[in-house]
C-alpha cells in the first residue's frame, strides 16, 4: 500500500461529478489497467459496475511524497464492458 493524499482539486471534483470516494480508493487499490501517462502520472483505470460498467479513471502524481491524486473522472474514451 503506498502513502496517498487527496487533492483539493480531487475532492471538488468527486462532489460535482458525484463520483462516491469509495469508487476512487476501488480505483487504485484494485485497478483493472494502470496506465503511465504522457503527463508522467500514473493513471489508474477501474470498470464501476454501479456506473453501468464505465471507466473511471484516477490521475496520481507518482514523484511528490505523499503521492497525490490529481483528478478523476469517467473516461469516455474507453469503451464499456457488453
């Protein structure tokens, strides 16, 4: 388990996007992908079944201590599961 901190900009994203936290922590704790980043984050990828089967995906910024969640939000570009 690595040592994560939620950003400001996370948490106002998880209310206006009404993404429950608990969805965010699924995310990172039992990705379905991790993906680096161009941005050099590391992104990591979670299908939410409560969510139809979309992707959320959750940005963490790997090279700060404590590592920081960056943003999060459902992917559109990735496909749903049939």
């Amino acid at each position: 388990m690595i040592d994560i901190e939620i950003s400001t900009h996370t948490k106002e994203m998880l209310i206006e996007r009404n993404i429950p936290e608990e969805w965010m922590w699924r995310a990172i704790n039992a990705p379905d992908q991790v993906d680096p980043g161009a941005d050099n984050n590391t992104h990591y990828i979670k299908s939410i079944a409560e969510h139809g089967g979309r992707f959320l995906r959750v940005v963490v910024n790997p090279h700060v201590y404590p590592n920081r969640v960056v943003t999060v939000f459902f992917d559109r570009r990735l496909r749903r599961k049939q």
